[in-house]
C-alpha cells in the first residue's frame, strides 16, 4: 500500500538562474540566433542537481523509543473551536503535548536542531508561561503567540501553528519599465521610462549602457525576460523576503563618456493575474486538466493533482493519457501556474507519457513511520477525505493496521524511517525532441514543484514566469490539535534528503525567463511566432 507522499526538491538560487546570453535583441533578422541562445543558455547555465547531504542519514532523528503512548491517545481529529481562556497547567500541558509531536511526529525535527534546539525552545514557554500575568488563567490568543514566536527557527512551508505557516517567503520585485540587452561589451538600455532625464539621455549620443545597480555588477540584479513581441531581453529582477512591496535601487548608467545615476522602482510582483486574464483566452483559473490548440501550438493546463472528486480523477487519468499527442507537436506548452499541489504521481506519470520513456527521478526522501507521526497523518487523511469526499479509505485502513503493528511490535529506531528514491549527483539531461515551454509562478507548489522538478530533468524543456511557492523540503501532511487550547498544527512526516541544508525552501524553483505571470503565455506565443523558420 502507498502513502501519499507529497514531497519536491529544494533548488537554486537567484544568482544561478542569471543567463549570460551575448546577443543582440533588436531587429527579426536575429529570431533563429535568438532561439539557439536561449536553448544553448538555459542548457549550459541551469543547475539541475546539487550535491546531496553527506551522510543523508544525518538528518533522521536516531529513535530509541516512540514516546508516551499516553500521550499519542490523544490525538484525535476534531474541529472543535479553541476557548478563549484556559488554565496555566493547561497551558503548560499543551506545550507539552506540542513538544511530543514535534519530537516522535516531525519529519524534520533533526534537521531543525533535534533536542538541543526544541527543548530549549520548550523550556523557554514553559519558563514564559509560569510569568505570563497575575491570574491564573491564560489568554489562548497569547498563547498562540509565544509559541509561534519560539518556533521561528522551523522554516518549512508545509507546518503551520494556528493557520501560520512556519517559514519565510521570497518575493519576486521587478521593474520592466526599463528593458536592458547584452553585447560583448556589456548591458545597454533598450527601452527607458520617459522623464526628463532619459530624454537627456536619448539626445545625447551613443548607446546608453549599464555600469552598476546599486554599486554591484549589472548581472546580479538583471533576469532573462521576454517582451510583449517575444524578443529576449534584460529586467530588473530580485527575490526578497522584505515585507514591503517596493524596492528603490540606484543604476549607473554612461553615455558618450558622460556618467549618470538615476532611480528604479522594484515591484512585489501580485498573485490575482489569473481573474484578469486568462478569462479573456477561455481557460479556466483552477482545473485538474484542460488541453487546447492555440495558433498550431498545443497547449495543457494543469492547476491540480487533487483527486477532488471522480471527475476530477477522471480528468487527471486522461492529462496523463492524452500526454503523447503534445510530443507529436515541436513545440507545446504546459501551464502549472497556480497549481495546488496534490498527489505527485500524476505530474510523473505525465512526464513519462510526454517523454515516451521512463526515468529515474532525481530524488531520494524518508517517512517517519512512528505510532504519533502516522496518527498524525491519519487525522490529515480524514479531514481531507470529509472535505473532498474522495475514495482513500484503505488509506485509512492500512494506516490504522501499521499503527497497531508499531505500537504492538515495534519499539526499535531501526524501523522508524522508510527511505525510498534514488538520487544522482551529476545526472546528464535526458533527450527530448520536443520544445516545452513550462509556465510557473509564485503559487506553483508542493506536487506542483516536483512535476517541474521531473520536468527539468529532459533537454528542452525551458521554464517561464516567477519563482515556485518553495514547498520543497518536506511533504506528507500530518495534523492535529492541542488538547486544551485546541489551536491547530500541521507537521509533515516526509523528509526530502537532498540539498535541504542550504535553505532553499521559500526560494522555489526559478524560471529560465523572468516573466509577469499575467503575460507568459502570450508572450511565449509570441517568442514562438518570432522564432519559427
């Protein structure tokens, strides 16, 4: 029987995804030179694996023991509201009560400083909550707080404490009101806003080139974009975890041996591009799957691996199907912006169709298999199951025997991870014939991730539009709540054992071509109208 298993890799940075394309952008005469430099570029410059952590091993937590089974009674699934008050003791008991999931139902509790760092943490509330007022009653809403506050060194976008999700997001900030393009001797200005100082600029004569953003080498602050007739340019591009929405930088820039400096504005890109425009095409905002053919090029959209409903197993059974007729076409695109996430088998399965062969994914995760973990994951599968009305009940079925069988029979570390995966440290892109555009943005994650992760693994596959959410770390949903305050937590008891101590997660996967999510499709339309032979 098979888990649901809802994990993706962790990827790389935004300096790695900075194409060095040496190129002139401007004129149609340059269209086929344009297209060998972006699949040259994006094959020479994408980092599609990075070293695995030596010994994976290190970071699975060494069991000797499962934990209080008296503890682990009690969790049960239930959405009854918290109170507003509850007693000091209460609250002691639910930090408690929190701190032994964490430990025996968290797949990521090692990683995250295993007993040092969480019993620090824990004695930190229970040292808090013994000086918290006069009364002897504690206010829940503070509560929630505190133990949010003492759990900011978790940075994992599949756990949340009371709806928050414990990790820290990067934002993409843009500005495409200037558009810069490369020469062998360096960036120079395309397209500028019209002010005084730019027609000062425009008048005088020469190119006007780009010597420095904010003090630093151009490329560090400039993303491979599109333009709305397709043309390969240079944006402005920056992904940030500032809660601000805009980011002032200063540019330096020289013409005819004059050296000016002038302000940019970067922009927090904004995630509602879908109720504006895809309306107009006719294609749908969240669907399992869809398929179309605009101006000769197929086009497949998938927003969900969910199994929501029979319908929509029914449509995703028939996304992996129908995968083939995309490869017959030599260029398609497949759109996963606002993809949801769901069940990753089925973004794999799409991909073998696709690709007319199967492979290894490039991966290798555990599942933390202890009678808390797996009653944790129980109480997600029938919360999920009441929501979606779906038919996973031998999940619950085969959870419940494995349950009795660790807690029966079972004691031991040596059976509390189940590995599973493979991963290659230098794997060497696999063919595929076909050009696929792949359009991402911000709220691509989680089995979405790992459909574009799969995907990056074959030649000729190009991303388009913003980094991924960044849920990669983790995956296998477990939830409960604390006994007393009732506040809800969700953990994760699937582990991912490959780059994970670099940070990566809130960062996603980047796209080879920085694009408004609003505009990448009609903009790789136009790409692929302005390079066809």
């Amino acid at each position: 029987m098979h888990i649901w298993i809802i994990v993706a890799l962790s990827w790389i940075t935004l300096l790695s995804s900075r194409l060095n394309v040496v190129h002139e952008v401007s004129g149609a005469a340059s269209a086929e030179v344009m297209a060998q430099d972006l699949s040259r570029t994006v094959a020479e410059s994408r980092t599609t694996s990075w070293p695995s952590v030596s010994p994976p091993e290190s970071l699975l937590y060494d069991y000797t023991s499962f934990g209080d089974p008296g503890v682990t009674s009690r969790i049960v699934a239930t959405d009854k509201p918290s109170p507003a008050w509850i007693t000091r003791e209460q609250a002691r008991e639910d930090i408690r009560f929190l701190f032994e999931m964490l430990k025996y139902g968290y797949a990521l509790y090692q990683l995250f400083g295993g007993d040092e760092t969480f019993d620090g943490a824990r004695t930190d509330l229970l040292d808090e909550v013994a000086s918290m007022g006069s009364e002897s009653r504690i206010r829940v809403s503070a509560l929630r707080d505190r133990i949010l506050h003492h759990l900011a060194f978790i940075q994992d976008g599949h756990a949340k404490f009371a709806g928050t999700p414990l990790y820290q997001r990067q934002y993409w900030f843009r500005n495409d009101r200037y558009e810069f393009a490369r020469d062998a001797e360096g960036f120079y200005v395309l397209r500028q806003p019209l002010t005084s100082l730019g027609d000062a600029l425009n008048t005088l004569a020469g190119r006007v080139s780009l010597v420095a953003v904010d003090g630093r080498a151009p490329e560090e602050l400039l993303s491979l974009s599109l333009d709305e007739r397709g043309r390969l340019i240079y944006i402005l591009s920056v992904l940030s975890a500032r809660p601000e929405t805009r980011i002032r930088t200063e540019l330096t820039l020289t013409v005819s041996g004059q050296t000016f400096g002038r302000s940019a504005v970067l922009t927090r890109q904004s995630g509602t591009w879908w109720t504006e425009t895809m309306r107009d095409l006719r294609f749908p905002a969240s669907t399992a799957y869809a398929m179309s053919v605009v101006r000769g090029v197929p086009i497949v959209i998938n927003r969900s691996g969910v199994p929501s409903s029979p319908e929509a197993v029914a449509a995703l059974r028939r996304m992996v199907d129908e995968a083939s007729r995309c490869a017959e076409y030599p260029v398609a695109i497949l759109d996963l912006r606002n993809h949801e996430g769901g069940q990753a088998e089925y973004g794999r399965a799409w991909t073998e169709e696709f690709m007319g062969r199967a492979f290894a994914c490039d991966t290798r995760w555990a599942e933390l298999h202890t009678p808390t973990s797996l009653r944790l994951h129980r109480c997600f599968v029938e919360d999920y199951l009441a929501a979606h009305e779906t038919q996973l009940r031998e999940v619950l079925a085969y959870l419940d025997a494995t349950i009795e069988d660790l807690e029966m029979h079972r004691r031991t570390a040596a059976n509390a991870w189940v590995l599973a995966g493979e991963m290659d440290d230098e794997p060497e892109a696999l063919p595929n014939d076909t050009t696929l555009f792949v359009l991402i943005d911000a709220e691509t994650g989680s089995a979405g991730e790992e459909f574009v992760n799969a995907l990056r693994q074959f030649e000729n596959v190009i991303l388009v539009g913003e980094n991924t959410e960044g849920l990669t770390v983790s995956g296998s949903p477990a939830w409960g709540r604390l006994p007393n305050s009732r506040l809800p937590f969700v953990l994760a008891i699937g582990i991912t054992l490959k780059d994970i101590e670099a940070g990566r997660e809130g960062i996603g996967i980047p796209p080879d071509l920085w694009v408004d999510p609003a505009h990448a499709l009609e903009r790789v339309l136009a790409y692929i109208e302005a390079t066809d032979p």
